[in-house]
C-alpha cells in the first residue's frame, strides 16, 4: 500500500514538474518575443533616420553638381557667343576686301587694255618708220641687217680673231688655276694618312713558356696550326712573342685571332686548333660585315643592299700597292665628295661612286675579268644606280666619261695614290708573285689547299688523300716545278712542299 502511494505521489510530483517547466518556458518565450519585437521596431526607426541622411546628402550633392554644370553651361555659351562675335566681324573684313580686290581688279583690266592699245600704235609707228627708211635706202630691213652685219664683221675681223684668242689663252690659264685651287683645298681639307699594309703580325705571350705549348710535341701543333691556316709560324729568341707570317691578311687575321683564343684557352692541340680557326674565320666574317657598314656610314653612302656591304667590307683585308684597299676608298669618297660639292656636281653619286670604284677587287681573285669589270657585274646585281656604276667604271680609262661625276672619282683616284708613300711599286708586285705562286699551285687536281712561305722562297701544298697517292704526290711537285720555272720570274729558287697526310678517325661508343 505504501507502494502504491508512493509511486503515485512519485507520478504527481512529475506532472507538476512537467507543467511548471511547460509554463516556464511559455514565460521565457513570450519575453523573448516582446524583446525581438522592440528590436525589430528600433532598427526599422535607425533605418528610417539613415534614408533620411542618405536622400539629404544625395540632394545637397545633386544640388551642387546642377550648380556647377549650369556653371559650365553658361561659360561654354559665353565663348561661343564670343567665337561668333569674332567671326561676324572677320567676314565683314573679308567682305570689304573682297570689294577693294575687285576695284583693284577692274582697273588693272582697264590699264591692260590701254597698255595693248598704246603697244599695238607703237608697233604701227616703228613699222611705218622701218618702211620709209627702206625706201629712202633703197634696201629692205632683212637685206640692210645682213648689209650691216657683213660691214662689221669684215672691219672686226682681225680684232676679233686677236680676242678671241686672248679670251681663249686667259680661259685656259683660269680653269687651270681654278682647277688647281680646288685640288689644293681637297687635298689640305682632307690630309689623311693611309699606313701600308704590313707581312707579319706579332703576338704577345703571357710567358715564353707557352711557346713550347705552340710548337707541341715533334712540332705537331705548329704544323697543323701552319696547315689549316696557311701562316707561317715564327718562334724566334724575341721575349713573349711569336711572329704570323703571310702575304695574304685575311689568313694573318684568322689566324691571329685563333692564336690568341688558344693561348687564353690554355689547351692548345691539333683538334682545338682546327676548331679555334672556324671560329675564328667566322668572326673575321662578322668584322668584315661591320667594317663595311662603317665604310659606308662615313662616307654617308646609305641604301646599300647587306650583302653588298659585306663584299665591300672585305676590301679591308685587301691591300695595292701597300695601300689598304678600303682605307682608300674611304678616302676616295671623302675627296670626291669635296670635289663635288667646289663643282655643283652630285655629291652623293660622286662619294658612292668613289667608295664602290675597287669593289671587284674583293672578288677578283675568284672571278674572272678586270675588278672594273668585275665591280659593275656587281653593282648591276644587287640594283645600284646607273649613275653610280657610270662614276666609278671609267677610274682606269676602260670606260668613257660619260658624266662629271667619273671625272671627280678617276681625279680622287689619281689624287689618293699618288701621295708621297702612299703607294710601292715594288710590294705590289711581289704580292702579286706570291698570288700567283699559289694559283698555280691550286691549278692541280687533288690540291686542297696551297701556302706561299718564307717570302715566297716555299710553298705548301696540302693534297686529298683519296685522290692523290704518294708516287702522285711526288709527280705532282715535279709538275709544279717546271710549270713555276716556266711562268713565273723570281730571284733564288722557290721550295715545292707537297704534303699528303691521312687521317683514320673512329669513335669508341
């Protein structure tokens, strides 16, 4: 029994609990509830007040930018009206011009006609008076004029003649002396020195000890250093130095290069040398592209085609006569460029025409013909001017003078070479010898290549293999032999080398 109650008072204590709870939280949710309402209330007041501020500041600057654009309005009207103020009165000036122009045009009108009036009474008058004179004469005007003119001529014959050769004499002696004058202020205005051109090059060393790096063991480096560029050598006593030898300057400036990148390298042998001289061949390449464009930007000669540059470029390797073959025709340009301009003549054709006149000479050694002849083959082909090819083709009197400007280039010539040192005979001569030596040579089938050493007192002969076997190579520089003897002329006696090297390359992989 007291079970029972108790689990029933156990039961009621819990349904109370359970409806105090229920209406406790019915208490806490309805205050929420109001408090969530007065916050709702005093944002939408605080949103209301912030539209207000909002529309009120947007009104003020509305306010402020109608003002100034009205401003702006009002200034912009003020010019205009100005503008048309301005023009008003400039077409009432051009009006009342216009009006003056064409009273002033009426009255010239009216002059013309009495200026032709009074003309046409003048002719009539002197007619008239022509044909009474001819009839008291009893000539007609052609037959006294003729009457007259042979009646002076007859009595002014011999002053005439005596006058003529007396303007004729003073003419020469002027031109002559004006001639010279000019000459004379070409050659102090433009007093350049071109040095000759030199055989050997000289190279530092760091220390005499690298000279045994350049001769290598049993002398292998100098041997293919001296074959694959054709200069001989020289390793003498002189402290820090070795000596290139060659005739030819291209090859003294291959392989100089070469021979100062190797020696910066350190690791000089016969497979880094060959390498050493192609890069150093196309760096000669290089500086002979930019010594033409700077040839040519002297001398203001502009529109050049790239690749004509570059032939003349290679001038600057080329000597005659112990003269730099560009240096010279730097020269050249600049004299005739002020011969040019003393004459009235076309500055700009002469000084082209002077810089381009020995530009054959960069090939004639691989093309056949004159370098005149050779020079206008080449102008034509990359479009130079007419006038330009018609300057510099008569300088050696094959061609004839066809306009002033070849007068200006042949004089520019004549007046470059023959300054005192400027050229020697003799040097010219015995490069041409040694030119000659080697064309002979490489006249041979099998030759690759042929050297011109010692002066001239060697030449070296590189053959291929394949072609040519050793009893062949011998034949071949008895054939050489007697073709020098029977060609050329030459002091002493002249050393055939004929040289047949093979070469077994393989690769271990």
């Amino acid at each position: 029994m007291s079970l029972k109650l108790a689990l029933l008072l156990a039961l009621l204590a819990a349904s109370a609990g359970i409806g105090f709870g229920y209406l406790l939280r019915l208490i806490i949710s309805l205050g929420k509830k109001g408090s969530m309402e007065l916050d709702i209330k005093q944002m939408e007041l605080s949103s209301k007040e912030e539209a207000q501020r909002i529309i009120g500041n947007a009104e003020i600057r509305a306010e402020e930018i109608i003002q100034k654009t009205q401003a702006g309005i009002k200034e912009r009207e003020d010019r205009a009206k100005k503008a048309e103020d301005r023009l008003i009165k400039k077409e009432e000036f051009l009006d009342k011009r216009q009006l003056d122009l064409d009273k002033e045009a009426g009255y010239v009108k009216e002059k013309v006609v009495e200026i032709h009036v009074i003309r046409e009474k003048a002719k009539e008058f002197v007619e008239a008076r022509i044909a009474e004179l001819a009839k008291v004469a009893g000539f007609s005007p052609v037959e006294a004029k003729k009457e007259l003119l042979r009646t002076v001529e007859k009595e002014s014959e011999e002053d005439l003649l005596i006058r003529m050769q007396k303007l004729e004499t003073e003419g020469e002696e002027r031109f002559e002396t004006r001639a010279k004058e000019i000459l004379s202020t070409v050659i102090q205005r433009l007093a350049s020195s071109i040095p000759g051109e030199m055989m050997a090059t000289t190279i530092s060393l760091p220390s005499d000890e690298l000279k045994g790096k350049i001769i290598g063991k049993e002398g292998r480096n100098i041997k293919a250093f001296e074959r694959v560029t054709g200069v001989e050598v020289i390793v003498d006593d002189t402290p820090n130095s070795v000596t290139l030898s060659s005739f030819d300057p291209v090859r003294r400036a291959v392989a100089g290069l070469a021979l100062e990148n190797l020696i910066v390298d350190g690791r000089i042998q016969p497979a880094r040398i060959e390498d050493f001289v192609e890069k150093a061949e196309i760096e000669t390449n290089r500086i002979i592209k930019e010594k033409g464009e700077q040839a040519a930007l002297e001398c203001e000669v502009y529109n050049l085609d790239p690749k004509l540059l570059s032939i003349l470029g290679r001038l600057y390797f080329r000597s005659s006569y112990s003269q730099n073959v560009l240096n010279h025709s730097i020269e050249m340009s600049h004299l005739a460029g002020i011969i040019a301009e003393e004459l009235g003549a076309n500055v700009s054709v002469a000084r082209a025409g002077a810089l381009l006149h020995d530009i054959g000479k960069a090939l004639d050694h691989e093309v056949s013909g004159t370098h005149v002849e050779i020079g206008r083959r080449i102008l034509q082909k990359f479009n130079v001017s007419e006038d330009i090819i018609k300057a510099m083709q008569a300088h050696h009197g094959e061609y004839p003078y066809e306009t002033i400007e070849s007068v200006i280039v042949q004089t520019a010539d004549a007046i470059s070479g023959s300054r005192p040192g400027a050229r020697r005979d003799n040097l010219e001569h015995y490069l041409k010898r040694l030119g000659d030596l080697e064309q002979i040579a490489l006249s041979f089938e099998g030759v690759e290549k042929a050297y011109a050493l010692q002066a001239g007192r060697e030449i070296r002969i590189f053959v291929s293999p394949e072609k040519v076997s050793d009893l062949e190579a011998k034949k071949m520089a008895r054939d050489i032999a007697i073709r020098i003897e029977s060609e050329l002329k030459y002091p002493g006696e002249i050393k055939i080398n004929v040289i047949r090297e093979a070469r077994s390359i393989e690769f271990a992989r």
